[in-house]
C-alpha cells in the first residue's frame, strides 16, 4: 500500500541526526513538507551530548542553544600531576530535551514513531507490513549498517545520572578525570553538573576492541563517586554507548554498503566526529545544510551529502591520526598532552578549522 505523495522530504530514523535534521526543517524551511520516521519510542537517540559551543558555527549554535539541558562558561580537565580550567563555553543536549522539542516543533501528522523500517530508497521509505511512503526525496539517518570496510577504534562508555540527598559541589563539567587508576589504554571519567543536586558521571574506555561490559563500568562508576565523598546517590535512567573512533579503510565503500544512491546522515553517513565519535557537531552541520538545500530530489540528495561526505574524511586525516596517538600509546598520555595545548586550538580542533601549525602542534603529542 503506497501513501498518496504528500511529502517533499522523508527523514529515516529518530535519532540524534534525523530529529536535529527533522527540527532545522520545521524552524528554518516550514515551507518544505516533512515527514520524520522513527523506530524508536522516543527522538533524539540515548546518549546525552556534550558539546564545545565555540566550536559551533552561529547557525549551528542557534539551532542547538534551546535544546540544550544545561550550559557552562568553562570546564575542567585531570590527569595525573596536573589539573586544568578552560575557558570555553559548553553545553549537554540531552536525548529527552530533543524528544520533546520533537513532539512540540512538528506536527503530529509530521511524524511516527515506532515504525519498522524495511528500506530506505530515493523517494520512498518501506515499513514492515508493505506500507510504502513515498516523497520528492528521502534520507536516511538511521544508524550503521556495516562498518568491515572500516579500520576503527572505539570509544566506549556507560553513564550514570545521579540525584544526591546534599549538593554535590561540581560548578562545571570535567571533560576528563584520568587521575584514578587505571589499566590497559586510556580510561577516563567525565561530569556534567545538571543541577545542584543531580551529577552524571561517565566512564569511558578508548580501546581497540568494541567488546564492553557496560554493567561492570557502571559499578566502577559508583566506586568511583563513593571514593570522591558523593554517596547515597538514587540512580536515574542508564546510558551506555560505543561509538566508531575512524582510523582509516575504504570510506566510498562504507557509504555504499549504507544504502546504495540513497542520501544519508549521521552514522550511516559517516558523519561522526572522528577523535569522539560524537555525531552531535556533525548532526548540527548537516541539518543546517539539509536546510538550504533548494531541490529535495533524492538523487540531487544523494550526491551532495555523498560529496559532503567524502571532502570530510579527506579532512579528517589530522583526526585519525590523532586516534593512532591516543589507542597505540601509553595510557592517556596523548589525551593529557592535548589539554595542555591553547583553548583556541582545542576550539579549532573540534570544530575541525585546524591550521598547519596547528596540526603540526597536535602530530608532536606524546
């Protein structure tokens, strides 16, 4: 059964890329129908997002200021023998905040949720059951589908929000704390403060291997906030995420095992930042540019994120590198080196405008 062609543009997936893609289209191209599809129960994917909001275009930062769950002027960093604040402007975007600005943006004839998605083609979305919804173009933001062509390393992490009984007395995030022991790699934990009483910790692993135990982190998250003094913490809805650190591969293939001829963001696209594997930025960046398009053709799609696509990861050669650094040395080594360096170029490096020097700068940690 074929819908009757009412949509210009079909978004494939709920998470963070198509709902942040989903909410540019409503605030900046009302005039263009949409229709968001969504296997999930809830937008906005289930990771909370942190974010450098100097490293955001202005664009960008309008669309992602009134989703944000909390914002900062700075933060900290830890490693062991040396501690640091950096002055840069930050932010959390929270999947719930997403969600709901979802459900308040869009029309609720503008999208489904829960829908077992098939395929993506083109022009149309194919549901389970037969049902075929169809349009002037579609996009696909679901996640991965195959990563073999792909060298990669892993960030891996598991997140606990915790309301205490007592203030907490975190005034800022903590990006990294790597002064706890640790064993094999760079292990490190970090803190966003959602309120004076209500602490997230997360624990993550930058590792070779995708193999995670996301339940034995989070017991060494609770030891770990025991032995810094936050204790009776009540135990708010769990996170755990691992996310693709690029290394190298045959990234024209990947986009091809993807979906053949068919626009894509967010991890099926590629679009994830390389030394993170947080699609936060890139998911800002490509909503912004869905949003000017001018012809939501699907082939017309297709190419210009396919190319989009492609000048990235020619970019991103820096990036790689710097993940070789951080998974092939000596603990957090790389990690505290980096930290150590300019706010400016730690601004510039995540919101990828590196110059010469300053890639040489980041070539030269240890």
């Amino acid at each position: 059964m074929t819908r009757g062609r009412k949509h210009a543009l079909l978004i494939a997936g709920g998470g963070l890329a198509g709902s942040l893609a989903a909410l540019a289209m409503a605030r900046l191209r009302p005039d263009v129908p949409i229709f968001l599809v969504g296997e999930e129960e809830k937008f906005g994917g289930d990771r909370t997002i942190f974010l450098i909001e100097d490293s955001l275009a202005p664009q960008e930062r309008d669309l992602v200021l009134p989703l944000a769950e909390a914002r900062w002027d700075g933060f900290y960093t830890a490693f062991p023998g040396r501690s640091r604040k950096l002055k840069l402007a930050c932010l959390a975007l929270s999947p719930e905040r997403i969600d709901a600005a979802v459900r308040k943006t869009l029309r609720p004839d503008q999208y489904r949720q829960g829908a077992r998605i098939v395929a993506v083609r083109d022009q149309s979305v194919l549901l389970q059951g037969g049902e075929k919804i169809a349009a002037d173009g579609a996009i696909d933001a679901r996640d991965n589908a195959h990563v073999s062509t792909l060298e990669l390393g892993w960030r891996k992490s598991a997140a606990r929000t915790l309301a205490f009984p007592a203030a907490h007395r975190v005034d800022l995030p903590v990006a990294a704390d790597a002064t706890a022991a640790q064993g094999k790699g760079c292990t490190f934990f970090s803190l966003l403060p959602l309120g004076p009483e209500r602490l997230r910790v997360e624990e993550v692993q930058l590792s070779a291997s995708p193999d995670f135990d996301a339940d034995a982190a989070g017991e060494r998250i609770l030891s770990y906030a025991a032995r810094r003094g936050w204790k009776d913490g009540a135990v708010e809805p769990e996170e755990s995420d691992v996310a693709p650190l690029a290394l190298g591969g045959d990234f024209s293939a990947y986009w091809r095992l993807g979906g053949a001829r068919v626009a894509k963001l967010g991890m099926r696209g590629g679009f994830f930042h390389p030394a993170t594997g947080c699609q936060g930025a890139d998911a800002l960046r490509t909503a912004s540019m869905l949003a000017a398009q001018r012809d939501y053709d699907g082939a017309l799609l297709h190419d210009g994120f396919e190319a989009e696509a492609l000048a990235l990861w020619r970019k991103r050669e820096p990036f790689r590198a710097f993940n070789r650094q951080l998974l092939h040395g000596e603990g957090c080594s790389a990690l505290a080196a980096f930290y150590d360096l300019d706010p400016a170029l730690i601004a510039r490096f995540f919101g990828e405008n590196l110059g010469l020097l300053d890639r040489r700068k980041i070539a030269a940690l240890r």
